[in-house]
C-alpha cells in the first residue's frame, strides 16, 4: 500500500522519526543509503513494515503487512501533524538559531505506548550501549521477521503478550537487570490499560504510567514525548540533557535537573521542544573525563 502527503508546515522526516530509533543497528529501524527511513510497528496489534520518503515537499509512504493501512493512516501523526509549535518564542539567540536553522523540528506521536515503553525502560540508568544492546537482541529473538522488502534482519517488535512471557534468563543473556525486566513483564500484563494513553491527557497519562512499578519521571516522560507528541515532557533524570541545557544556554559546563528547568521555565508547555532543539544545535559540553564502563548481567 502507498500514500503521499503533503504537510502543513517544513517537516525533516529523518530527524522526526530518529526519535524512535534505538542505536545504530536497531532491528526496528533502519535509514537506507537511499535516505529512506525503514520502520517496523504494530498498529493495532498487527505487524506492519513502512517505508518513508520525502521529496519536493511531499512524503510517500509504503507499507507491507497485516497493519500496513493502519501504519499509514498513522503516518502524518508521527510526522507532526498534530503538533502545534505556536506560543513557542525562543527568548534565547541559541534557541532563535536553531529555529532559523531546523525549521522541520517538530514533535510526532505514534500511539503506540508499549513499542515506546519497552525500550525507555531498558535505557534506564544504564549506557547507550547497554541498552541497545539489550534492545537488538530481544527484537532478533523474539520479533517476527519484518513484512515486506525490508532491509535486512529487520524485526517487528513483540506483542505485549510476547513481552510477558518471555523468561527471566532470557532477559539476563541480553544483559537486561532484573528490575528492568520486571518492569517490562509487568506492563504487558496491563497492557490495555497502558495503550489507553493515547487517548489520555498528558497528566493523566503520567499518573497512569507511574502507577507501574519501576516506570518514574523518566520514564514517563520518554514515553509521553513519542506516544502523545508531548512537546512539554521533559526528561528529568536524565544523565546528559541537563549539562547540554546549561551549556547551550548559560556556558556552565556542569548542569543539573533544577538548573534546567529553571533555564527552561519560559518555555513552559514547549519544554521537550526547546531540548530537541539544543540537542540539535546547541553546543554541547566538553567531555570531562571517561564514558561510563558498560556493565554485563550476563556474567553476574
């Protein structure tokens, strides 16, 4: 199946659609050399391949399998299409330019809470690498292999029932730690209830998703910036963005989370705009010392 929409405002489909992508060899996404942005997803439970592309203004998707006309009804959203950036004014000349510079920064959503869920889960207080890691080998296990002409190795995320039953030891050969993996079990015994965020407002998606054991602030917030298009989520806790904050805007090279949302305070209701919009042009802090050394669960 194939569609071509026309957006409303400048939309860079790469750099929108990268939110969802988990490390360079994510099973679940990948950018081909074509600059075209393969994805896999479960509208509805179904499994579905897309395909996205955009040139002269338009964006053409094609999809293959069970979920294909779903995904693509799904598409525009995922581009922004619902995102509203009015009442954003970037006070700060590091803001201002980034806007004059990424015009096509906008905030998707999915609707999709557990193929956003399961992986801010795995990144908890873990490295990148961590996690993907964990992430690649789960999706190769248990995934099914990708519909359609996907590039290679491709998979569909497990279902939720899938999510559940998976065994502890499983979980411990792809360096996942057991409170981790009890957070993912334990949200796809209530996976009804999760999904229904979609059609929540923000706060009470938040309460909803912090009501799981092992989902906190962070958590939550990464989930609600990809499955609502939260342009105000901020992602407290989280070990870069408050030194990538205070750099942009101050020169610190030290932040921290109180730090930040100061810094961010007026742009209340934009908040999770306004970082990715650092993340992209902003300067970033000098290294201050070693990467964090990446632990293996397997051998504990």
């Amino acid at each position: 199946m194939e569609r071509t929409w026309r957006p409303r405002r400048p939309v860079d489909v790469v750099a929108t659609l990268a939110a969802h992508q988990r490390g360079p060899y994510d099973p679940a996404f990948q950018l081909d050399a074509r600059g075209r942005v393969w994805r896999t997803c479960r509208p509805g439970g179904e499994p579905a391949t897309v395909c996205v592309t955009a040139a002269r203004g338009d964006v053409t998707a094609r999809a293959w399998g069970p979920g294909a006309e779903a995904a693509l009804d799904a598409v525009p959203q995922w581009l922004g299409d619902a995102d509203d950036p009015a009442g954003f004014r970037p006070r700060h000349p590091v803001l201002a330019d980034a806007v004059r510079r990424f015009p096509g920064t906008v905030v998707g959503r999915t609707g999709l809470a557990m193929e956003a869920l399961v992986p801010a889960v795995l990144e908890q207080k873990v490295t990148g690498t961590e996690a993907y890691r964990g992430w690649m080998r789960l999706l190769r296990t248990f995934g099914e292999p990708a519909p359609g002409p996907a590039p290679a190795r491709m998979r569909v995320v497990p279902s939720p029932e899938v999510w559940a039953r998976i065994p502890s030891w499983e979980y411990h050969r792809a360096g996942v730690g057991p409170q981790r993996s009890r957070t993912i079990v334990t949200a796809g015994r209530h996976v009804a209830r999760l999904e229904e965020i979609s059609g929540l407002a923000t706060d009470d998606a938040d309460r909803r998703l912090r009501a799981v054991p092992g989902i906190g602030v962070w958590t939550s917030a990464e989930v609600r910036q990809r499955v609502l298009g939260d342009a105000d989520a901020v992602s407290v806790g989280d070990y870069g963005l408050p030194h990538v904050v205070a750099y942009a805007l101050t020169g610190e090279r030290r932040g921290s989370d109180e730090l930040m949302l100061e810094l961010l305070e007026p742009y209340r209701g934009h908040r999770h705009r306004a970082c990715l919009l650092l993340m992209r042009a902003g300067p970033l802090p000098p290294r201050r010392g070693p990467r964090a050394p990446v632990r293996d669960y397997r051998s504990m």
